[in-house]
C-alpha cells in the first residue's frame, strides 16, 4: 500500500510538536505552556497519564476561579490551541504504539472518507480525527480517534454536559483510558502467555507489561508474588467485619495493605475468570461516569474523616479503572472472593468517614449504594440509602451534594421526579459556590426574564389589538349613525 498523503492538519501537527520541542512560540500563543512542559512529553503512555492529571487540574483551578466557561474557552484561540496541541500529541503517541504515522483529517475531508460518521458541524470535538494505523480500506472508521472528545469530557464534562462518541459508545474519561483502548493486540499480554497448562507469567515479565494486559484475559504473578497476594488477602478475608466495628482502629492496617498491594499490582491483575467475548458497551452507566469525574474533581474541604476517606479512595480507584476498560455491564465482572473482602474494607471506611461527617464520603457511599454495590442488603435498600446519604450531605450546605440531589429530583433518580424540589437544590448549591449550578440558574433566570417580557410583549399586542378593535367599532357605529 502506498503511503497516505500529507494532509494539512498534518503540517500543522507537525508544526506545533517542531515549535514545542524547540521552544518557539506556537502561531496565536498556547496556554498553559509551562505546565506542558512539566508534563515531560516523552511521547510515552505515562505521560498520558500526567496529562490528564494537568486537565484535571486545571478543571479545579477553573472552577475555584469562576472561569468554568467551556464556550468562552472555545472562542479563546490560546486555549483551543492548548486543546489541540494536546489533540495532536495524543495521536502522536498512538500512532507510534502501531509503528505508523498519524494522519489527520478535518471534518471535510472525514465526511469524504467515512460517510458513515455522523459529524455535527459545529461540534468543535468534532472537527478533526487522527488516523493512526495503516489501514487497507477508507471505509472503515475503526483506525479513527478523536482526540478532542477526551479531552473536552476531562475538562468541562458533568451531569448536564454530556459527550456523545462520534463512533458510538461512551468517550473516555481521559486521554490515557482512550489510547490504551485502541492500543495493538500484540502489545497486550494476553497475546503473549504461552500455551501450557497455567498460563503463567515468568519472572522476566516486567511490570509495564502487566499494565498493559487486557482486562479480559487471565493474568497470574510468578509464585513468590502469589503467595504474597494471597497472605495479604487471607489475612482480610479472614477477619469477621460486622456493621458495628465499621473500620475499628484494628482493622484500618488491613486497609493499608490491600491499597499497597492494589497500588504495586495493576488492577488488570483482579480478574479471576476469562470471561466470553461480549460485545462492546459501556462498563457503567453514563450517569454514575459522569458523578466520579465530579467526585474526583470537585472536592469540599474536610474536618473529619478524611484520612479514611483518602485510603478507602485509593482502593476504590484501582477497582473503577479496571471496571472502566471492561467492554461489559459493571455487573458481568468478576472478582475473586479476596479482592471484594477487600473492596468492602474500602467500603466500611467510606461509611466510617461518612459518619464523622465527612460530605464527599457520603456522595461517593451513595453512589456505589445508588448502583447497587453498597454496604446495603439489596438493590431497594441501596438506594434508599444512597438518596439519605445525598440529602444528609446537602442538609450540611455541600454545593456538590446539592448539586447531586437537584439532578436526582430533576430525573427522579432514586426519588420522586419533582421540579420544584430539583430547582430548589439547585438554587442552594449555586448559593453557596457551586460554578456549574450558579451558571444554570443563570440561564434559567435569563430565560424567565425572556419568557416574561415576551409574555408582557403578547398581553401589550393583544390589548392594543382589543383597543384597535373597540376604536374601529366605535368609528362604524359613528358611521351608521351619522
């Protein structure tokens, strides 16, 4: 196959990676260009992730500052550049995961190529994809990536601003999760355990290859490593934890331990079962995506319970980033017996700092009780207990737990759909701080401005109508009897 034409975004991601690397200034200015450059753009996957560290950053820093504007970034030609500089780093790196060079497409030439996609035109995420792979046949969007889509989820995403795939599916939460996603299969390792009986992994196999297996194939450690995971897992499945002892002062060692050893373990690593190949959906609702983007990105300052809470979401973590990379409902995947002692340890520690007053550990309890994976006995009792923790966080001015409850009335998510509960809640988290919910009731206050004075503007048409009308009577009846 002949190599693919240079396109102009080509010369123009080129242009800026040249301009990076010897520090020139990129045409119409960059922002936050000395952050990127603390980033060490290696062109590595971990430098991904230390990208979307610095998105996530940024998110916060933009929020406290009451500069969460996404439209007024957008027409900000130093942030759009920001935006995709990232775009084209991004695909960079993919491409150099498949040995090939990134080709990159606007909106134009996409519409030409793959009729299939479905592009909005002014949808900025949309505007241009990376082509990182060779690929025989133009028709298919399989080798396609829209860089802009992580991105723009990692930074403005939340309840209310939702982001739709271009080519179906659930956008990733960052760009680390979406490259990792189209990485090769002969990158992964699960395509390179041999074929005895066990199927296990030598001592050569090197810790970045673990990161890199696929979450659906088994993965074993080499035996010292085993009896390591199993030492420490017996010793927490083995101690009886009631509702009572919650996490007792005994028992937070445990803790620590199952964080250590999921931190020094990759969560691929939790797996137990090859499960059926499945076809490819969203591990987690969108909702409930789109609450630990919030979660982790909106944080309240707390008096107590905070180091429980930072051991139990660190625990938790590991779990969701393996949940994440399923192609499966959350439900379909399988832990052994041991790691959901140790999930539930983490668990027993929300609950604990939820009680000392803790609000963020509350809104994270709730959810995992909202989706049927909490401390409760069932489903129905999840959910009344994700709803009390909710409110009983808003009950404690939480702008965040606010937030939360107007969109559950709004929805009627665990609750009874009520409008005037929903703009209530609302009204208070924007009251007292919350960005995303003062800029709502903003444009819910414009519009009733509007729909007032266009109502005022109907009542003045229709009484200078009636007017119009009882003059043009009375001027007939003058007629007739004059």
């Amino acid at each position: 196959m002949s190599a693919s034409p240079v396109t102009p975004l080509d010369y123009i991601a080129a242009g800026y990676w040249q301009d990076f690397l010897a520090k020139r200034p990129i045409a119409g200015g960059i922002a936050y260009e000395a952050e990127l450059r603390d980033c060490m753009l290696d062109e590595s996957l971990a430098s991904l992730q230390r990208v979307d560290m610095l998105l996530s950053q940024l998110r916060r820093n933009m929020i406290k500052a009451d500069q969460w504007n996404e439209q007024a970034l957008l027409v900000d030609e130093r942030h759009r550049n920001f935006m995709m500089f990232l775009a084209f780093y991004a695909g960079r790196v993919l491409a150099k995961q498949w040995q090939s060079t990134p080709h990159w497409y606007g909106q134009f030439e996409l519409r030409k190529r793959y009729p299939e996609l479905s592009l909005v035109t002014d949808d900025f995420y949309q505007h241009m994809a990376v082509n990182y792979r060779d690929n025989t046949d133009n028709s298919a969007v399989a080798s396609l990536f829209f860089a802009l889509e992580p991105i723009g989820l990692r930074l403005f995403g939340h309840i209310d601003r939702q982001f739709a795939a271009v080519q179906g599916g659930q956008v990733a939460s960052g760009l680390y999760q979406a490259v990792s996603a189209k990485l090769p299969n002969d990158r992964l390792l699960n395509n390179r355990l041999p074929n005895n009986s066990d199927h296990q992994v030598t001592e050569s196999a090197t810790h970045s290859d673990i990161q890199n297996a696929n979450p659906s194939t088994d993965v074993h450690l080499n035996t010292s490593e085993v009896s390591i995971v199993q030492k420490t897992f017996n010793d927490i499945a083995g101690k009886e934890v009631s509702a009572a002892s919650d996490l007792s002062e005994n028992n937070k060692p445990e803790l620590a331990k199952a964080e250590t050893l999921l931190t020094n373990h990759p969560s691929e690593q939790l797996v137990i079962t090859k499960p059926a190949p499945a076809p490819k959906t969203s591990p987690t609702p969108e909702m409930f995506t789109q609450l630990l983007v919030e979660l982790d990105d909106i944080a309240v300052e707390q008096s107590a319970g905070n180091t429980e809470y930072q051991q139990a979401n660190k625990v938790l973590a590991q779990f969701e980033r393996h949940i994440a990379k399923q192609n499966k409902p959350r439900a379909q995947v399988v832990f052994s017996e041991k790691h959901l002692a140790a999930k539930k340890q983490a668990l027993l520690a929300l609950q604990e700092a939820a009680n000392a007053g803790h609000t963020a550990a509350m809104l994270r309890l709730a959810m995992y009780e909202l989706l049927g994976e909490g401390l409760a006995g069932d489903k129905v009792a999840g959910a009344a207990s994700g709803v009390e923790w909710v409110k009983q966080a808003a009950s404690q001015d939480d702008s965040h737990a606010q937030r939360l409850l107007s969109k559950m009335y709004y929805q009627g998510l665990g609750v009874t759909q009520d409008i005037d509960n929903g703009k209530y809640w609302l009204t208070q988290a924007a009251k007292n701080g919350h960005a995303e919910a003062a800029d709502l009731v903003a444009h819910w206050q414009q519009a009733q401005v509007l729909m007032t004075t266009k109502k005022q503007e109907q009542h003045s048409i229709k009484r200078y109508q009636i007017l119009l009308g009882v003059v043009g009577v009375i001027a007939l009846l003058i007629l007739i009897f004059v």
